[in-house]
C-alpha cells in the first residue's frame, strides 16, 4: 500500500508502522503463533529434524524477550536455550567452537543460542578478548563450520536484532534502578554501550563474511520489541517446513473408584495465602 509523502504506511495486520501495539492485540496475535510454534514441535519430534537458532545483536536489542516468547508455551525438553557463561581456563586452551558443539541438536531438537560462537566476532574482537589474527580467522572458518552443520541436517537460523542508539539507551538506563532488571546490566554491559562505532564495524564485517547462501543471516528491527517478536516468529515459523503431526485424539480416563485406602488427616505444611 502506498502512502503519500509524511502518511505512515500500512502493515499487512492493519496497523500503522510506529504506531504502538496494544497489549490486548499483541497477546492475540502471540497465542496464534504459540500454537503454531507446538504444532512445529510434535512435527520436529515425529519427524528427528535438528533446528538451531542463533540470536545476536548488541545488549539490550531484546534477545531475550524474543526467546521468551518463543519458548514459553513449548517443552523445555525441546526447544532448549543455550546461554553460555564466561569459558572457563580449560575452556580457553580448546579450539574455539569446541564450546559450542556439544550443545547443537540431535534429531527432535530445537537449540536457540542466547548469544552464540559470534561472540568472536563481536564481544571478543570490540573488547580485546581476542587477537585480531584470531578474530579474521574465526571469520574464516565459521562457514565453512556452519556448512558442514547444514550438510549433517541441521536446519540453522542466524538471528541479527538491529536496535537504534537511541533505544539501546533508554532500555540500559531503564535498568539501572528496576529490580527486576539490575542483573542485566554488568560492567562488560557499560563498556560496550561506549564502543558503539566498534561494534557497528565488527556487525558489518561480520555479516560480509559469515552471510553465506547456506546460513544467511536475518535482521529484525527491535526498537519496537512486540512487533519484533511477532515479526520474527512469524518468519522463523516460515523457514521450517512442517505439518500437524499424527495426534490421537485424547481423552481423559474415567478415575478409579475409591478402594479401602483412606487418606490420614496429615498436617499438611500448607504456605500462607498471602496473595
């Protein structure tokens, strides 16, 4: 739909570009993709496909949220979240993706990386973790590293969440007094917020070497976080080929009848109803 010179212009949902999405509407449209996100876990399960999803972006882009919505109404048991700590000193003295793979997926999995082996290409290189002779060879060989996990079936997403200066602030100052949200906010968080410029250089090159046919990589603008959700489950939902999988209809069982067993009057240690 075109729009005249300073209009907002449509979406395909109706709304308005910038324009806020209401709570009710956002919830609305999350639950339809929840069922559709179950209906790709029994087909991921009856069918043994590997899913891998990796997301990246700087901190405060809304990784996180966007896990959360994925995972919140699916099994633990299949779609698994990998947020790795700090590598350990053993850790160090490995090759570098040695870390990583043993938490890719085996057949009726779906894996999403919380941060993944991009971070070479990015917290290590900005921050100096890493030589720069390290950093271009990481660039080198992730992809031929992420072709050999395609050709073992692996189906991998690569997630890059685009947030502007201006939001990034606002979400990190955001966290500075909200007790919920103070231990998203760690003193690696302050020194990157200052190497902005950095990290834009170290995305750009990134991209240029790692967005292959293969294993492009997908940007979501994330300044809106609701829209980025529903946008990029919408578009993760559509990269994976699934059906329903065969389902018995269920049916609950009648109860059994109450037999000579009698349950003691137990002093149950009952929590205050303080709510």
């Amino acid at each position: 739909m075109k729009g005249q010179k300073g209009e907002e212009k449509g979406n395909e949902n109706g709304a308005k570009t910038g324009e806020k999405l209401k709570n009710n509407e956002y919830e609305k449209e999350l639950a339809k993709l929840h069922v559709e996100l179950v209906k790709l876990q029994e087909w991921v399960k009856y069918k043994g496909l590997k899913v891998c999803v990796v997301f990246e972006g700087r901190d405060g882009a809304g990784k996180g949220g966007v896990i959360k919505a994925i995972t919140e109404r699916v099994s633990p048991r299949v779609f698994r979240v990998v947020a790795l700590p700090v590598p350990t000193e053993r850790e160090q003295s490995q090759i570098y993706a040695q870390r990583y793979v043993p938490h890719l997926p085996a057949a009726g999995e779906v894996v999403i990386f919380d941060r993944s082996w991009y971070n070479r290409a990015g917290v290590e290189r900005v921050m100096g973790f890493c030589t720069k002779e390290q950093a271009m060879r990481f660039l080198e060989v992730v992809p031929l590293f992420e072709k050999l996990c395609v050709q073992e079936g692996i189906i991998l997403l690569k997630y890059w969440l685009e947030v502007s200066p201006e939001e990034q602030t606002r979400r990190l100052e955001g966290r500075i007094d909200d007790g919920r949200k103070i231990w998203k906010l760690s003193p690696m968080d302050l020194q990157s917020f200052s190497r902005w410029h950095d990290y834009t250089k170290a995305r750009d090159e990134m991209f240029a070497a790692t967005d292959t046919p293969w294993a492009p990589w997908y940007v979501a603008r994330s300044d809106d976080k609701k829209r980025a959700r529903l946008n990029i489950i919408t578009h993760l939902l559509s990269r994976i080929p699934y059906k329903e999988a065969p389902r018995v209809k269920v049916k609950l069982p009648k109860r059994q009848k109450e037999g000579k067993y009698k349950s003691p009057d137990f002093p149950f240690k009952y929590i205050p109803d303080v709510h």
